[in-house]
C-alpha cells in the first residue's frame, strides 16, 4: 500500500506543476460559476422551490458542480488519455509485466490528481461564489467530512467508469470514440447542466440511477443536508455499490485484455 501512497502524492506534485493552467482553471470556473448562478436565478425566480432546493440551495449547487467539475473529471481530464495511448502504441505490455496491480495504480495517481483538484481548483471559485451570493453552506460541521467522504466515492465512481473506458481500446484501437460519449453522457447525467431533481418522470428516475450521479447529485445533497441519517447510508451504499461493480467490470476488462496481449505476444 505504501507504493500506491506514493502514486497518490505523486499524482498530486505532477498536477500541482501546472500553477498558470490551474490559475486558468480557477478563471474558467468562476467564469461559468458566475453564468450558471444568473440562469439558474432567473429560472428560480419564476419556478422557487424547483426541484425541491431554494434559491440559496440551487445557487448553492451550481457553486458546488464548479467546484467539483474536475475533481470527479465530469467531463474527463484524467488518466484516460494517457492509458489509451499506451494502448494504442502497445506500450501497455511493459505496464502488465510489472510487479504491481494496474488497476490500482491508475487508481492511486487518479486520486492524487483529485485532491489537487478539489484544493486548487474547487476552493476558490466556491469562495468567491459565496462572496457573490447567499449560499446554503451546511450549519453542522458533520456535514463537512460526510461530504468529502461522498466525494471521494465520486471520485472512484468516476475513475472506474473512465477506467472501463480506456480499456475499450484494446478492442477499439483508438477509444476517443467512446470517451467522447462517455463524457458528453457524464455531463448531462451528473447534474452538472441541471440538477437531476428537475428530470421529469422516468427520466429522473432513470438518470438518479445511473453512475454519473454518484459524482456531482449524490455529493451535492449531502452537502445542502438532504441526506441525513440513514438517507447518508443509503447515499454511500449507492456510490459504493457502483463504485465496486464498475471496478469489478475493470478487473475483467484488464484480464481479458492481459490474456490478448498473452496470445499476441506469443
């Protein structure tokens, strides 16, 4: 475990290099935090209490969906681009050889690239949205760590669906096909564009149920206090519960993949 620590810590130094592209970052989303809010104050001023959440609690949630834009890489900007190349140009056989886990390793290095995220990208722009407007920021100090610990599940949740992703081009020989749509489908159903509360009928039910809500929805909630008690239970049970299918899914799309890269080799 001490290894994938050191993953970890150096996925963070690596992103931590890039000081003038997190100052954009930071600009860009507070540039869209700003556009998000005054849409969603004028759809609230003729729908108050849409979805369930106040004014406070809606410009709260745009707040929020900057701030973890990408921290759970809701529209990639991860690992991804980087496996499927090594893919692509079979560099991917030295990584299988080595004496560690591959799924983990990526694992740790996303998570090291999450924590940047999350500090150098996600505080600011909540700051300065809470300067701008009358946020819904949580009474209880409780619900501080239990929405960090929602967010590190996103975060896995997102890691495993890009994951998957990736390893597609094993198959595919080029995955920006499916990466594409994979985040285009990540944006629309995380709740990034608007909350999935406000999905009619079975849509919502369906979009609530998919695994892209486990990284902007189920978080959100749990920071404005919609999930309390047992209701937290059930959040976490739902982030994990995808969590560990689509890692499952992972570990057998890499297996398959290590057996084909074993015959071709051969």
């Amino acid at each position: 475990m001490r290894l994938y620590a050191v993953v970890a810590a150096g996925g963070f130094r690596r992103y931590a290099t890039y000081r003038i592209a997190t100052v954009a970052g930071v600009f860009t989303n507070t540039v869209f935090g700003f556009i998000m809010a005054y849409t969603y104050v004028a759809l609230w001023d003729e729908r108050p209490q849409l979805g369930g959440y106040d004014m406070s609690q809606a410009l709260t949630y745009v707040w929020l969906g900057q701030a973890l834009l990408m921290t759970c890489a809701m529209m990639g900007g991860g690992f991804e681009d980087e496996l499927i190349e090594r893919i692509r140009t079979g560099d991917i056989a030295v990584d299988l050889y080595r004496p560690v886990d591959l799924q983990l390793w990526w694992l740790a290095g996303d998570l090291g690239r999450a924590a940047f995220h999350l500090l150098g990208r996600g505080i600011v722009p909540m700051l300065l949205g809470s300067a701008a407007f009358d946020l819904a920021l949580p009474a209880s100090p409780g619900i501080w760590p239990a929405f960090l610990v929602s967010v590190a599940l996103g975060v896995v949740v997102s890691f495993a669906i890009r994951y998957l992703v990736a390893l597609s081009a094993f198959w595919l020989m080029d995955g920006a096909g499916a990466a594409q749509i994979t985040f285009l489908a990540g944006m629309f159903f995380s709740g990034l564009l608007l909350p999935l509360n406000l999905f009619p009928g079975l849509l919502g039910e369906v979009a609530r149920a998919l695994p892209w809500s486990a990284l902007l929805q189920v978080p959100a909630d749990v920071f404005l206090g919609k999930h309390t008690g047992w209701g937290l239970a059930r959040a976490y049970g739902f982030q994990a519960g995808w969590a560990l299918a689509l890692l499952l899914a992972g570990r057998l799309l890499q297996s398959a993949a290590t057996r084909r890269v074993v015959v071709q080799g051969g």
